[in-house]
C-alpha cells in the first residue's frame, strides 16, 4: 500500500471528542417536539461521569459544538449554558469547547428560517464560553479548534480566522508538528463535490479549507453537526464525523432496511448510535475509538450508572489478524436520502452508509472476505485502498477464476487484497491450474480453493431435492484429498484451501481435523463458519450459542498454525434463504457476538503469546493463557460459554468475571458450569 496509518511507538497520552450534546434549560424539558431531546442533559451529565471516572484520564476533553440547544436569541440560552458548565464540573481536566449552529446561528442559507450567524450572537458565546476559534499545544502538537458557522458568511471575523488558520498551519510546518482540527460543521459528508445543503459548508469556503486540511502536516480532522458516523480522508489526513450523545439526525435511517423500532421517535431516539470518541495518539500516527454511549443517563446528584465496555479494539492496533467476517450485505453503500421536509426539502442527497465500518472498527476486526465485485466497482475499491492504511485485509472471493479487470486494472496490495478464494468444482479446478499458479506468480496474491459440491444425494429421498450451493471442503471429505491438494501446493497451484464448519459440528474437533490437515499437506486452511442452521427455512437466532462460538474461534484463531477464520456472515439474514443472527442487525447495532468479539480481540490481541491449556478440565468449557495472566470459560447457561474468568496465577481463583455477551464485568458469585453444545464442545 501506499503508506501506513497503523500507529508506531509508544502511546503518548489520549484525549476525548464529545459532540452535540444540545443541552437544555431544564433538566426533562426541551424546545424541541421530541422526547429524546428532553433527555439530553442527563445523557450528557452521564458522559461526562464517565469521563472523570476513566482509570486513564484523558489529556482534555473537546467539545465540536452545538453545547446548548436553545440558540443565543432565545432567554434559555443563560440558563442551558449554567447547566453545561455545571454537568462539565466532575471532569478535572481540560474541557475545550468550539461553537455550532446553535451556539451562534446557523451558516448562511438563504432557505433557512433559523437565525443564522452575527455579530451579536457570536459576541455572546464569547462572554459564555470564551474564544470561538483558538489552538493549544500537547506534547508538542497542535491542536486547532476552528469555528467553521464564521466559512462563508461574510463576517469581519470571518477573514481574521481565515488568516489565522492559514498562519497556525505555516507555524505548524515549520516546526515539524502534527496537527489535529476540530469544527462543527463537516465541509461534506460524501464528497468534495457534492452540493450544498444543510449538513455542509459551501463554496468557496469549502474547497479552501479542505486544502488546508490535505497538508501534509494535518494528521487527522473531527467534526459533528451530522450526529451519525463517518470517516474519510482528505490527503492523508483522516477525517471523523462524530455522532451525537443526545439524539440521532434520523433522515439518515434511510440507511436501514427496516423501519425504526417502536418507540425510537422514528429512529431519533436510537440509542446504540449515541457516544463520542477516545484518541489515543503514539509517537507516530493515532487510533480514534468509537465509544456508545446507548443513551445512558445520570440525573443531577446521581453517580455514574453503568459504565461502557470495559474493552476496546481497533483495526490499528488489533495484532490478531486470522479472523474474521465476511461482508455479504453491501458495507459501504451509497444511498439518496429523501427530502422528507425539516431541514432537507429540496432534492435529495448523497450519503454514505459507514455504519458497518464504525462495527468492524469497534471488533477491531481487520480480516473480511468480500465478493469480487467490491474490488470491480470503483467506489467499495477505493473504500478498500482507504481501509488497506488503517490495516485492514481483504479475502476476494469469486466464482470461478479471478476476473481479468480485479487483477489488470487494480493495485492489489494498495487495496489490502491478501488471497483470492476461487470457488470451483474438482474437474474446473484441474482445468485453472496453469493459470492459478500464474496468477500467483504475477500478483503476489494467495489463492485458495474452495471445492463446489456437484452433487447432493443425502438431499434426495424420492422426494425432496436440493439447489442449495454448497462451497468449500466438508470436513469428512479432507482425508480423501490429502494427495491432491499436497501435490496442488507444492506445485504453486494454490496456497491453501476453505473448510466450511458448520454451525453444529464441534469447533474444537474442527480445529484438530483442520490443523492435521495443514500439518501434512502444507496447505493453509480458511475456515468458512456457518452462523446458518440446518434448515433453509428455518431462522437461527441464538445470540449466546453465537457468543460462545466465536469465544472460542478467538482463542484457537490465536493459538492455531495456518488457519484463518472467517465467520460467513456479518450483518443479521431477516428475509430469504438462512435466516440467522450474526454480529450487527438490520440497523448496524451490534449484538452481543460483537461485544464478545470486541473483549477478546483486546485481550487476544495485544501480541502476548496464547495457549490454550492442555487436557480436560471438567470446570472449564476452555482455558487459555495470554502472556503470564489466566483466563478460564464457563457457560452462564446451558449452551452458551459466555462469561470470562479472570484466574488468579498461583491459586487459580476467579478474581473478576467478564459476560462476553455485554463486554462487562459481572458478579462471580453463584455462577455455575453447565455442558456446552457441540458447537464447541470437547
């Protein structure tokens, strides 16, 4: 790839990015017709409780604006200010604010009724909150607080800050510093082209200040206003939409094939995509956490209430890259979003949907397999060369032999392709082997083989029949091929071959089975799990069989030799063939297969060596060993492996207790070991 956006060194410190937190006059009370917004200042207060209570406390916090709710003309405008300041007071270090539209008027839109940016207002932020555009230094970088309502609107101040920014940035040049910006308003949400609206700025605006942030020494640009998450580059910056802690802009829930959830005011009031952002930044290059906030509160007086998940992960720093997801649903789709009236009535615009992103990002899941047209279609390539940097890698599977435009017109390493999976019948296979191997050669890629089922005779009874399609090697039919495949990878054929495992075969035999495979042909292993049950009509909704299955994967992804482990789908199945729970649902929420990816992904994949405990051990599902500590996993419940125990070295007690379903610590008292299922059984 071109260049590398995965940190080096140590961490120096982090710091915390909240936005749009739309704090009202009275607690319960809001201007605003909907009830989610009445609930903003306990959201808020529960935020920043949770920010003073972190065990590693942040550098500073920065706020990206829209503070209040009421906008300064109105008489609530003091009264939300006094609460903010006093919801802000738990947290004991820096807490850095720059202004919204509600703050001191909206941008300058003739077709908007709001008050709109001027003099008066932005003169009474100031005497509320202080300077509306200022930098400060950290460990000697620069971090820039911009008031993007000033871009575009004719101000005197307007020119000031023009020439400011402008000369923050050459001061920043020559001393060699990095440099982080902030602001409200995005310069877009889709693309540097796309026209105006309410969630932008406008030319000419715009185009200057996105040349400001493709300097070189921009390291990365965070902005709110839009209260959904994206992320995108300019140059080689990288550039964080945040969402909102109080409310979701829920025009753009035209991403979700399924309506809003009874009770979510029409998707305002969806909780899990409320939350803010921990930056950690090393001595070379950053990770940006996205942290879900799911709508907690905390009233006045009140301590923290629950606390989020007490493990993070992301691609950046995720050292286990041998499993992962495959992306059957479209993950980085494009879609019109309607002009339902409010604040879009003309026209419609352009978004892109990066809630599947914002997902894997939190799993830190950086291994997926796409199907060839991601790599084919110009818009989910570029995503993919965009994701390559950040360190993620990318299976391409296709039917039959790689298409001629996937290898001729495309940089494969730039875009993170690591193997191609060509799924063909045994005669085909044999057919390809000439140009497998040249492919090989040529590109630099793996291949691997998944073997297509031709025929299906336990499907036939005289009355039943199948069109099912089945890929990859069952694993009964391995010790049949033992020869072919040796000979295959000796040849430079192929590197390697999928397995599928289906969601009731033991995972644990599974592994043996798949390792002595490897272990006498040299072929690498990709194994194909199957979160669909054995009917095709059938749903398959077991949130905990899931959790304790992918628990396991983890630490035989972790402890096994050439073995990759993809699970075969991402995004939940509601309708067609399968239907099946899997790590995120029809809305992009993740479900507890997720947060249990996530917990192990932090624990398993720091670069300690694992090991899985040898022999059986009738109070543990499976023991394992990361570096000196000691883990053993039980089932909370018949089926379901779902609590971590964290053992004491030397006495091998229980001293804390993680639900993997949730990602937090639980009570260990009265917990009791059950029999798990075959999906991971001995």
């Amino acid at each position: 790839m071109d260049f590398e956006l995965r940190p080096k060194g140590k961490k120096c410190f982090s710091f915390v990015v909240v936005a749009d937190t739309h704090i009202n006059q009275d607690e319960h009370t809001s201007s605003s017709p909907y009830a989610t917004n009445a609930l903003a200042n306990a959201r808020a207060r529960q935020v920043f409780l949770e920010i003073a209570a972190m065990p590693e406390q942040p550098q500073f916090v920065i706020h990206l604006g829209d503070i209040v709710n009421p906008v300064p003309s109105l008489p609530t405008f003091d009264q939300a200010v006094r609460h903010f300041k006093d919801i802000i007071k738990p947290v004991k270090v820096p807490v850095h604010v720059l202004p919204g539209n509600h703050d001191v008027g909206d941008k300058r839109i003739e077709w908007m009724p709001a008050e709109q940016v001027c003099d008066s207002f932005l003169e009474k932020y100031r005497a509320s909150f202080g300077d509306d555009f200022f930098s400060f230094e950290q460990e000697g970088l620069r971090f820039i607080l911009v008031n993007s309502l000033l871009i575009n609107s004719g101000l005197e101040d307007e020119k000031r800050q023009q020439q400011w920014l402008e000369r923050q940035l050459e001061v920043a040049e020559a001393k060699a510093q990095r440099v982080f910006m902030f602001m409200h308003y995005p310069p877009y949400i889709y693309s540097t082209q796309e026209k105006g609206n309410y969630d932008n700025l406008d030319e000419p605006g715009r185009g200057w200040l996105l040349g400001l942030m493709a300097r070189p020494q921009v390291e990365a640009v965070f902005a709110g206003h839009v209260h959904n998450f994206w992320y995108d580059r300019v140059g080689t910056s990288e550039f964080y939409m945040l969402p909102s802690t109080a409310f979701l802009r829920h025009d753009f829930s035209e991403f979700f094939r399924c309506a809003p959830e009874a009770g979510d005011e029409f998707g305002r009031g969806d909780l899990q995509k409320f939350g803010y952002a921990i930056v950690d930044v090393y001595e070379t290059g950053h990770v940006c956490y996205s942290v879900r906030s799911n709508g907690r509160s905390a009233e006045p007086g009140q301590p923290c209430s629950d606390q989020p998940m007490s493990y993070r992960a992301h691609p950046k720093v995720s050292g286990l890259a041998s499993i992962g997801v495959e992306l059957r649903h479209p993950w980085a789709e494009s879609v019109q979003i309607t002009s339902t009236g409010g604040v879009q009535e003309f026209g419609r615009k352009w978004a892109r949907n990066d809630y599947p992103l914002q997902a894997l990002w939190e799993m830190g899941a950086r291994l997926a397999k796409v199907p060839d047209i991601d790599l084919i279609e110009d818009e989910s390539r570029e995503r993919m060369q965009k994701l390559a940097a950040v360190g993620h890698h990318f299976v391409v599977t296709c039917v039959g032999m790689p298409k001629k435009k996937a290898l001729s017109d495309v940089n494969l390493k730039n875009a993170g392709v690591s193997a191609f999976e060509v799924n063909l019948t045994a005669q085909r296979f044999e057919q390809a082997a000439e140009n497998l191997a040249a492919i090989r050669r040529e590109h630099g890629v793996k291949i691997y083989y998944a073997k297509l089922l031709t025929a299906d005779p336990s499907q036939y009874d005289g009355t039943h029949f199948s069109h099912v399609v089945r890929a990859g090697f069952e694993l009964d039919e391995l010790d049949g091929y033992i020869e072919v495949i040796t000979q295959a990878v000796k040849d430079g054929v192929i590197d390697g071959i999928t397995v599928r495992v289906d969601s009731t075969q033991c995972l644990r035999a599974a592994c043996r089975r798949m390792q002595a495979f490897h272990d006498r042909t040299g072929a690498q292993i990709l194994a194909s799990l199957k979160l669909s049950g054995p009917g095709i009509a059938t749903e398959r909704a077991d949130d905990a069989a899931n959790v304790a299955s992918v628990a396991h994967a983890m630490v035989f992804a972790a402890t096994t030799r050439g073995i990759q482990f993809v699970y075969d789908t991402f995004m939940d199945v509601d309708r067609g063939y399968f239907p099946r729970h899997a790590f995120i649902d029809r809305r992009y929420n993740p479900r507890p297969m997720a947060r249990a990816f996530t917990t192990l992904m932090a624990i398993l994949g720091g670069g300690q060596a694992v090991r899985v405990a040898k022999g059986s051990d009738e109070k543990w599902a499976l023991r394992f060993s990361v570096g000196s500590d000691q883990y053993g996993l039980t089932a909370a419940q018949a089926g379901a492996a779902t609590h971590l125990h964290v053992l004491d070295a030397s006495t091998e007690d229980t001293t804390s207790v993680l639900d993997l379903a949730t990602g937090m610590p639980v009570s260990s008292q009265g917990l009791l070991h059950t029999e798990t299922t075959p999906v991971t059984g001995s």
